[in-house]
C-alpha cells in the first residue's frame, strides 16, 4: 500500500514539473513572439516613412518638371524670331491645369488627413 501511494506521489510530481515546465516555455514563446511581433511593426513603420517621403519626392519632382517646362515654353515664346504655334500655347494651359490638379488633389489629402 505505501508503495502505491509513493507511485502515486511520485507521478503526480511528474505531471506538476511537466506541467509548470510548459506554462514556462509557452510564457517564453509568447514572450519572443511579442518581440518578433514589436520588431516587425518596427520595420513596417519605417518603411512606410520611407515610402512617403519617396512619393513626395516624386511630386516635388513633377512640380519641378512642370515649371521648368512652363519657363521654358514662355522664354521661347518671348523670342522673336520664334513662330510658335497653337500647340504651345495649349501645352501652357495643359501644364497649368494639371499643376492646379495636383495642388488641389494634395490639399483635398491633408484636410482629409486632418479629420
């Protein structure tokens, strides 16, 4: 009889090590993953910052383009000896309405950012 109460004893220490040692290793597995969770949202987060600062590039970039084609349509057509024909004249407005567009679409984005 007393060496089935010590068996049993015995196993029962068994289960509650095996027991307390996979409440440890699920707490450690939580735990990394938090940290691999924390770092990823990290790394999405500066990229992120990179990709806005890359798309107002890209419309700083077109800005640019658009007034140096602008100067560079006006200067021409301050040259006298220069014919320019209508299609210039409709490019300055196409240019015009797109930068207009562009500013207008940017504006529209940061109230709407602010709400």
């Amino acid at each position: 009889m007393v060496e089935i109460i010590c068996a049993l004893v015995s196993a029962i220490a068994a289960i509650i090590v095996c027991v307390l040692n996979n409440n440890a290793n699920q707490k450690k597995l939580v735990k990394e993953q938090d940290k691999k969770d924390k770092e990823r949202e990290e790394r999405e987060k500066e990229r992120d910052k990179a990709r806005q600062e890359h798309e107002l590039i890209l419309i700083r970039s077109t800005s640019a383009a658009i007034a140096l084609g602008e100067a560079t349509a006006r200067a021409v057509q301050r040259i006298p000896d220069a014919h320019c024909n209508g299609d210039m004249h409709e490019a300055l407005e196409y240019a015009a309405k797109v930068k207009h567009e562009q500013k207008d679409f940017l504006a529209s984005q940061g109230i709407a950012a602010l709400f």
